[in-house]
C-alpha cells in the first residue's frame, strides 16, 4: 500500500522527475503531482508524492522536512486523508 506525502515550499522551477530524484535515495517513488496555480497553470510549489511503502515515506519525512533544498527549507509531512 503507497503512503502520501505532503511537501511544501519547493522552488515554482521544481519538475517532478527532480524531486524524485530527491526522494529515490528513501524508497520507490510512486508519483509526484504539483498543485498548479488555476489562473497561470504553474506549479505552486507544493503537492503530494506517494511512496510505495510506510517505511520509507516515514525515512523521507525524517530526513527531508525542514532540510534545505535549492536554497528554501522544505515541509514533508504525511498527507491529510480527506
């Protein structure tokens, strides 16, 4: 069962394969999907990321929240289930 992540205050410039590449190191990344901005149609620097397993979303988020990435201090955390 995949685990999604919520990440927040990535660089607008981020594309999904990059932050998979960030995330790789912690498990197999099953997607990246950015917020888009409705009115732009640009990426608003946050989204979900689903990991294939608990484990290594729970290593992601202890290794990755609050890290620096590309100058900005970076949120994951666990998606809210709504």
């Amino acid at each position: 069962m995949t685990t999604k992540l919520h990440i927040g205050n990535m660089p607008r410039t981020s594309t999904n394969n990059e932050i998979e590449g960030l995330f790789r190191p912690f498990g197999l990344v099953s997607s990246v999907i950015f917020t888009k901005d409705p009115a732009t149609g640009l990426n608003t620097g946050c989204g979900t990321i689903e990991m294939d397993n608990d484990v290594d979303a729970q290593s992601a988020i202890n290794r990755l929240n609050f890290s620096q990435y590309c100058g900005r201090t970076i949120g994951v955390s666990r998606a809210r289930k709504t």
